[in-house]
C-alpha cells in the first residue's frame, strides 16, 4: 500500500463545502481545506475530518494535488497569484485542479504559468448545482493532459458521477460555456411554455406530467417545473452566478463569430431581474420577468 496522497481543496462555498466532505469522508486521502473566510473553514471541520489551514501557504506548501473551486476569474487571480498567493508556494510536480467556472482566457494562462513552475494544470467546471454537489454526482468537464486527469480520478469521483476530457487546457470551460448555453434557453423556452399553460388555467401537475414523459422533457422542467408555476425561486444557483458564467460565454462568442442572440436575450432579462432584487433568486426565475416589467 503507498501512502495516501495529500489533497488540499480551496473554496468552501456552495459547490466546494460538500464536495471537499465527499473526499474527507472518502477516508482515501488526507485533506486540508482552506477559505478565505475562515468560519466557514472552522465549521467545516468541525462536520468533517480534515486539517483546516489558516494560510494558502500551510494550506498547498505539502499538497499533492490542489483543488480550487471559488467565484470568477478575479478570485482564482487572487488566489494565485496575488502576493502570498498559491503560486509561491506550489511545489514542483504537484497537480492543480480547477473546478471553478471561470473564461477559457484564465484557463489557459492558468497552465502556462503553472506549466513554467513544472506544476500540472486541469481546467475541471462542474454542472449539476448545489443539489449534484451535495449528492455527490456533479459531472465533469475536463481540459488537460490525459495521463494527468486519469491519476486524479479517484479523487475526482469522490465527488462527480462523470468525467469527460474534453481536449487542452481551456477545453473544459468551453464545454462549461455550452451547457450554460443550453440552459439559459431551456430557461427561457420552459418559462414561455408554463406562463402559456397558466393564462389557459391547464392543470399544471396533469401538463408537466403528460410533457415530461415526451421531447420536450428536460432536467429544468423535472426539478424546477412545479416550482416555478408556484413562484419559488430558493434552490440553488442564484442568478448572480449565471450572469457571470453567461458573461464569459458571450466574450468567447465575440471571439469565434458565433451569433449569440438569444443567449444575449436571457442574459438581459437576467441583469433585469437582478436590478429588480432577484440577485440570489436561482435561475428558474426567469419566469417571472414579465411580471416584473409589466407597466
């Protein structure tokens, strides 16, 4: 048996509190936690077994593999490269796995500069909200080496149900792209279709039963179709964070001259509803942007 492989995860926030419990409770590793907010660190190990850090250098100085998962590319900036940031302290060899959703931009600048300290970089966002978090069945999209992804696995899937290597660094975060892509406009099609469905006064249970089971069945109307006929909007990805990752989707567009207009749409309709106090409403309260704007 070789000894167990030291594993540090960075960002103890919706996403990262309950997949870094997934690795702890694994029993397979030695894990070391680290947030800038300390409390949230302190309650972590209090629920979990693992070292805590109180500093980035205590924190990834022993780290085989480094995980982060924070909230956009100023953060993962500060992180690591600010004065005192990871970077100083990263030892040469070790494995640096990002699982924050952030633009293909840093993802790429993200391992060149690891890559000149001999460190190996995975761009890794994850989709399946706090609820695949929780569950421990996010699924992975991937950018790197493959050598270097396969001798992570086993810590990976702690956490995740899949893992795709979609190609080089930055491959994963455009892959992330396109699944934000994709829900912004099952957003927005599910919302016109129920806001249909009740000016008509349909049975809402009898609809959602009767098109769930057909095409248009889609994981949004599965878990949020009921919820938001009934207008709640508490369960996980808050807007704020779409707005963000539908940000960098839009700049990627600009450029490869892909004609986002409908994404555009949505993110407008988003920015709205922040304007109108619905910042950390989660994504399905798309819904109610007509009601809202309704002179």
């Amino acid at each position: 048996m070789g000894s167990k492989k030291n594993v540090t995860f960075i960002g103890l926030g919706t996403m990262g509190y309950p997949m870094a419990g997934h690795l702890s409770n694994s029993g397979l590793f030695n894990v070391c936690v680290f947030n800038r907010s300390l409390e949230k660190s302190a309650k972590w190990g209090n629920e979990y077994q693992g070292k805590v850090a109180q500093t980035i250098e205590e924190a990834v100085s022993d780290a085989d593999v480094v995980i982060t998962c924070t909230g956009r590319d100023e953060d993962m900036m500060e992180i690591v490269f600010s004065k005192g940031g990871m970077l100083s302290f990263l030892k040469s060899g070790s494995v640096f796995i990002d699982h924050t959703t952030t633009s293909c931009k840093l993802a790429k600048h993200l391992n060149e500069s690891l890559g000149a300290k001999e460190i190996d970089f995975i761009d890794a966002p994850v989709s399946g909200g706090e609820a695949g978090a929780i569950n421990g069945v996010l699924s992975v999209m991937a950018g790197g080496d493959q050598a270097v992804l396969e001798s992570c696995e086993s810590i990976i899937n702690t956490y995740s149900k899949s893992i795709t290597l979609m190609g080089e660094a930055g491959s994963g975060q455009l892959a992330k792209m396109v699944n934000q892509i994709c829900i912004a406009g099952l957003l927005q099609g599910l919302s016109e279709g129920l806001l249909f469905a009740e000016a008509e006064n349909l049975d809402m249970d009898k609809l959602l039963s009767a098109i769930s089971g057909g095409a248009a069945q889609s994981w949004q109307m599965v878990n949020r179709g009921k919820t938001m006929h009934q207008r709640e909007f508490d369960f996980g990805f808050a807007i704020k964070w779409m707005v963000k990752d539908l940000g960098y989707c839009l700049d990627q567009a600009q450029g490869n001259a892909t004609n986002l207009t409908f994404t555009q749409e949505v993110y407008d309709r988003y920015i709205n509803l922040m304007d109108k106090g619905h910042t950390y409403s989660d994504t399905s309260a798309l819904m109610v942007f007509d009601e809202l704007n309704r002179k």
